[in-house]
C-alpha cells in the first residue's frame, strides 16, 4: 500500500478544508489533527480517515451555527477603494491600486467577485482576463502591473480563448477563522456560479494563472487549488501558479466546465437543426439549396446527350 493510500500531504489538507498552512498548524496545536512523519520523510502527513472525519464535523458545524448574513456581487467601480483597503490589510501593501483597477473594471466589469457582510467589503477575488501576448511575460515577471494597459485586457466573447489571472484574492482578516472561512465559502460558492454561467455564453477559458510571494497570497492560490506554473514555478519567494480548467478537478474548474457542456450542447443541437428541422423531420431550406447546387453543378460538368 502506498502512503498516498493512507495519507494527506499538508498541501492536500489545506485544500480540503480550505485553510492556510498557520491555521493547519493551530489544528495540530489544538490536537485536533495529528501530523505524523513516516520512517525516511522529513515532511509530516495526516491520517485520511482523520482529516475526512475533520472535514465532516467541520461542514456540519458550518450547516449548524448561524452563519454570518452575507451577500455576493460583482464589484462596482465604486468599490475598488474598499478592495485595496481590505488588499493591503489582509495581504500587505504594494498591490495593484484602486486607480489601475478602475482603468480594467471599464474594460471588463464581468470578473471581480465580491462578499458582503452588511455594507462591509469582506472577501474579493478578482479573476482577470488578460491577453496571451501580456500574461506570460507578467505572470514571468518581464513586466509588471503598472504595465498592463487597458487595451490589454479583454472583454468576453463567446468561442474565444480567454486566459484569466487571479489578480487577487483576500478575506477579512480581523474576524475568527471561522467566519473568514465561511466568508471564503460563499466568495467561492458564487463564483463558481458566476463562472458556469460564462460557460454558458460560451466563453472559453483555458487556464488561470497567479503568482504570489506571501504566505497568504500562495495559501489562497492553493485553496483554489492551483498548481505551481512548471516552466518557472520559484524565483526566490514568488511562486508562479496554474490552473488548467480543462482538466483540473478542483470546485471552480468543474463548475465553469458544468457551465460550457451546456453551451455546447446547444449548439450541437442548432448545428443538427440547420439540416434537419427539429419538428417535422424535413430537411431545412438551406439543406436543400446546398443539394440543388451540387446537383447543377453536376448537370454542367456532365457530357451533352
């Protein structure tokens, strides 16, 4: 039997309970988990059967006490003040500024999540859709956010390849860990939602991508359940991140997917329908004019009698 079999990684832990690797060692602490080190390992794994029983009592907590009210929308240009207040208290300063963020809101207003708690900004996540041409060389760090210009973002269109960057993610950080935890909950719940409902116009996103170099930063990316970007994964502190949302099997990624199978599926059946009508089964207008053709086309090429 594999330890695979048996146990978690830290890393796996994290992101079935959705926390940070501080919280998971406060888990530890509290002898709520226990962290083992097999024979030969220096890093400690946790027991399947006890995580999964964890994760039990921890959702059934969550179902039982009241939660906070909160509500979901998309950001509003004026919200973006609020979005770097909460940006720089939960993650630190030196992030991307309300004034740039308003140039890319006017663009694209489809891919800045936010979470209420009364009229109180507490948790955000913004999912960019960036040229191809622009994300490699930012995500590698060729160039930086001061230079991405507006012309550089893209608006959504059906059909069309859209990569996004996970801009930012962040949840108050002054509640318990509890209730940041339910306020990444809902955050994450409605923006699965809002993302099966681009796949349902269409709009095809082939993978996101994030980069990060504090704790914070890099734990949310993996609670979303990115995986390190492997042509340049370290460079010193900054980690680099991807997801394939054609593959991964991660709660957003299969929403979104949910989403495109319905798109597709529609137009599989108006593709059907423009050569047989869906009623009656007789053959469309546009179907017989294309025989009519081919069948002139064929009379001219033919020898006179």
């Amino acid at each position: 039997m594999k330890l695979t079999d048996k146990y978690y990684s830290g890393r796996e832990v994290q992101r079935l309970l959705g926390i940070t690797e501080p919280s998971l060692r406060n888990l530890v602490n509290q002898k709520k988990l226990r962290k083992v080190i097999p024979p030969g390992r220096k890093t400690g794994l946790y027991l399947k059967a006890d995580v999964d029983a964890f994760a039990a009592k921890w959702e059934a907590f969550l179902m039982a006490k009241e939660p906070p009210k909160t509500t979901f929308r998309i950001a509003r240009i004026e919200d973006l003040e609020i979005e770097e207040d909460l940006d720089t208290r939960s993650i630190g300063p030196g992030g991307v500024t309300a004034d740039i963020k308003r140039t890319w809101l006017a663009v694209n207003g489809e891919s800045d999540y936010h979470v209420f708690y009364n009229d109180k900004l507490v948790a955000y996540l913004w999912l960019l859709p960036i040229k191809e041409d622009v994300m490699i060389p930012y995500l590698e760090g060729k160039i930086q956010w001061r230079d991405i210009r507006p012309e550089d973002i893209v608006k959504f269109e059906p059909g069309k390849p859209i990569p996004l960057y996970a801009l930012g993610i962040a949840s108050e950080p002054d509640v318990s860990e509890e209730t940041r935890m339910h306020y990444m909950f809902v955050l994450l719940r409605e923006t699965g939602e809002e993302l099966k409902k681009l796949g349902r116009r269409g709009i095809i996103i082939p993978k996101v991508y994030a980069r990060s170099q504090t704790p914070t930063g890099i734990a949310m990316c993996l609670h979303i359940g990115m995986e390190p970007y492997k042509p340049m994964p370290r460079t010193g502190k900054l980690m680099r991140f991807e997801l394939d949302v054609e593959t991964a099997d991660t709660f957003l990624a299969n929403m979104y997917r949910e989403g495109l199978a319905e798109w597709k599926k529609e137009q599989a059946a108006k593709k059907n329908d423009s050569v047989i009508d869906s009623k009656d089964g007789r053959f469309s207008r546009t179907t017989i004019d294309n025989h009519e053709q081919i069948n002139a086309q064929r009379a001219s090429a033919s020898p006179s009698q």
